[in-house]
C-alpha cells in the first residue's frame, strides 16, 4: 500500500477515450490542468485515496518480453523526460480506446497525472496514474436570476469514488516496475487489468498468503459447509486464521495436520487444491512467509454466520478459534424432528 503523507500532483491532463466498437472518439486536451486551491485540495485524496488499503501490487506482463508492455513503455517515457507528458498521455488514451471491443466497454473521462513523493515501504517516489472516470452523477446547481435563485440538474464527477485506476512507481524489483491497480466497475474483468495494463500479481508474501487464503474460503464454501454444515464451516475458518496469524511462515504440510484432525479430509483438502489450481491456473506454494495485512484484509470476507430457515442467525467471532468448539453445540430434537443449536455463556450483553 502507498502513503500520500507529502504526495504532490506534479503535472495532470484529462482527455476523453471513444469506443471503437461503437464509433466513439477521442478528445484530447493539449495542456495540462491549472488546479486552483479547492480544486486540488479536492483532487489529491480522491485520486489516491482509493490505494491506501490495496495491499497487493502488480507487475507488468507480457507474451514476448517485458519491455514490449505499452504502458510500461509510456510510463519510462515520462520518467525519463517530463517534457515528453502530454504527447504520452494521448498515446496512453489511444491504446485504452483500442481495447474497447465490445459495447459493455464504457467512454469516459481519462485523468493522466504524475505524482512527486509517493510513499511506498518506507521511502518517496515518482508515480505515474491512469485514470478512467465512467460514472457520473446528476446534481442541483442553484443559479440567480432576475433577483431570484433557480435550479437545474447537472452531471459531474462523483468526488466520493474512482471507476478505475493504477499508480505505476518510479520503482523497480527484480521483476519489474511495481503498480497499483483498483476497478470499481468490473463488468468487463479483462478490459483493464489484462487488456490495457497487461499486469500480473507479484510473486511475493502478499500474493502467495492472499492465493492459499482464498484456496481455504472456497473449500469451506464448496466442501466443509455443503457436507458438514455452518459449525463446521466456521471452525476451519477460524482456526485457518489464527493459524496464519499465529505463524510467519506457512508450511502447507503442518497446516493441514494442524488444521484437520481426521485424514479423510485431509484428502478432500489436497484433492480440491488440485482442481483450484487447475481451475485457476496457478500453483501455489507448499511455503511461504505470511503478509499480516492480507491475512487482516481477507479475513473480512470470511462468512462465519449460521443463518437457519427459522429466521435465527448466529454470528461467530472469527477471531475466537475455540469458542464454537467450547461453547456451541449441535443437535438433533428427536420429538420435533428438528436440529437445533445449544449455546452456553455466563453473561449476556
């Protein structure tokens, strides 16, 4: 994740991207914006607030060779001769405008901007952002005239939220420039991330913890909850994230001996990890350091609720690995004909 603690906004141009499919233009502008004070002030955290909670970063990709990536190229461009900014930035826009193959691809508003003093693991750089406004929003504008206030309703840009974006850093690891990416309006999940940017995740801690974490919510979800019901469920889900919180370093074998105590399904395990890789194209790790963030991210989206067709939920504490074990119980009412659920507590809140 990026900082923008002493971020400024070095130079900004905004065009407007066509589709070819429908037989849209481009617009461009030939200079870049002059932002009065509330204007910037405005600006600044709208366009980079979005990526002070993305934890995984990106690479850019290519079939061929790496240096070939269109953004990558255009984004060495700028760094190496600011001059060269606003002919880049059309450049930028025309190859978006390529990638709209299909009517589901939105026009829109195209923000180029390079950023001075981007934060990222404890030091300040130069970023490069591309962003794509589709969304815009109606508004009153109230007006005087002939002594008397008026109003009509105007389209403008939400300040609230970005469609799409990425920051490309003036950095580099050994795999490349490292980059940002958010999109809000995923109805086509290949035009940004694949078409455009042509960008992969980073093989690091980040991408490997968030990979085997999402392997475990689809197994509790496919397997543990259909064949073994809600309790279940929640306890692999709890003890899978104290597990990664407990260890900064996973080993695949010792989870799942701590994980599972009967071998059978130690085997449902190993067989679904196949066809999730199988299915996903990847392979993942059998070790790996573990990235809190993610681990702290990812366990927000992990549904430990009960939810029963007599209109009662109960809500487990993912956090709190023993408790259902404890204090939970699971039962079958032979005069009703019906499960229940026992729950012990001393106190009630």
């Amino acid at each position: 994740m990026i900082s923008r603690k002493n971020t400024s906004i070095s130079k900004c141009i905004i065009h407007k991207v066509g589709n070819k499919f429908n037989n849209t233009r481009n617009a461009f502008s030939e200079n870049t914006v002059d932002f009065d004070e509330a204007s910037y002030e405005l600006m600044l955290p709208f366009l980079l607030k979005p990526f002070g909670s993305v934890v995984q970063s990106y690479r850019f990709n290519h079939h061929a060779d790496i240096s070939l990536n269109e953004i990558n190229n255009y984004s060495k461009q700028v760094f190496m001769d600011e001059k060269a900014f606003v002919e880049v930035s059309k450049h930028v826009v025309m190859h978006l405008f390529e990638q709209s193959n299909s009517a589901q691809i939105k026009t829109g508003d195209v923000m180029v901007v390079l950023f001075d003093g981007v934060g990222f693991n404890d030091f300040e750089t130069q970023a490069l952002g591309i962003f794509k406004i589709e969304t815009k929003i109606n508004f009153f504008q109230t007006f005087l005239e002939n002594n008397s206030y008026d109003i009509l309703v105007q389209k403008g840009i939400s300040s609230r939220k970005l469609d799409k974006g990425c920051l490309i850093l003036n950095q580099s690891d050994t795999e490349g420039p490292v980059v940002f990416s958010i999109d809000n309006n995923s109805y086509d999940a290949q035009y940004w991330t694949q078409h455009f940017l042509n960008i992969k995740y980073a093989d690091d801690a980040n991408n490997h913890t968030q990979q085997y974490l999402e392997l475990c919510k689809h197994f509790s979800s496919d397997i543990i909850k259909s064949q073994y019901g809600g309790h279940e469920n929640s306890n692999f889900l709890a003890k899978t994230i104290d597990f990664f919180k407990a260890h900064e370093t996973v080993n695949i074998e010792t989870f799942k001996e701590t994980i599972f105590e009967e071998e059978s399904h130690i085997r449902e395990f190993e067989d679904y990890k196949k066809s999730f890789e199988s299915d996903q194209n990847l392979v993942l790790r059998n070790q790996f350091d573990v990235a809190e963030a993610v681990v702290n991210k990812e366990k927000r989206k992990f549904k430990t609720d009960i939810k029963l067709d007599t209109h009662i939920q109960i809500k487990l504490d993912i956090d709190a690995p023993d408790a259902s074990e404890e204090y939970l119980e699971r039962g079958y009412d032979e005069e009703k004909k019906m499960h229940y659920y026992k729950v012990y507590f001393n106190d009630e809140n």
